[in-house]
C-alpha cells in the first residue's frame, strides 16, 4: 500500500484480499526497521572502528 493504491481500490477488496495486503505492508515496515538497524550498526562499527584507529 507505500506505493500508492487509490481507496476505492482499497475499498474495494474482500476481506481476505485486505488481510493479505495488511500482512504484505506489516512485513514491509518491519524489513524496513530491520533494514535501518543494520544500516545504523555498520555504521557504528565503521565510526568506532575509526575513532578507535583500527
């Protein structure tokens, strides 16, 4: 749904077809979180790897 349905395409999905869709965008904002940590810990590694001179 980040890529931009229209309501009336949203609305006009059966409930099970909704469920999918809502379980497709949880999982999408959750590999996006993922994605962020990851991101931020190499880059922390990368940063106190430099500060500390190794």
């Amino acid at each position: 749904m980040q890529h931009g349905f229209k309501p009336d395409e949203i609305l006009s999905l059966t409930p099970d077809e909704l469920a999918v869709y809502q379980a497709v965008a949880e999982l999408n904002r959750e590999q996006e979180v993922q994605n962020m940590k990851e991101a931020f810990l190499e880059a922390f590694t990368v940063i106190t790897k430099s500060i500390s001179g190794k």
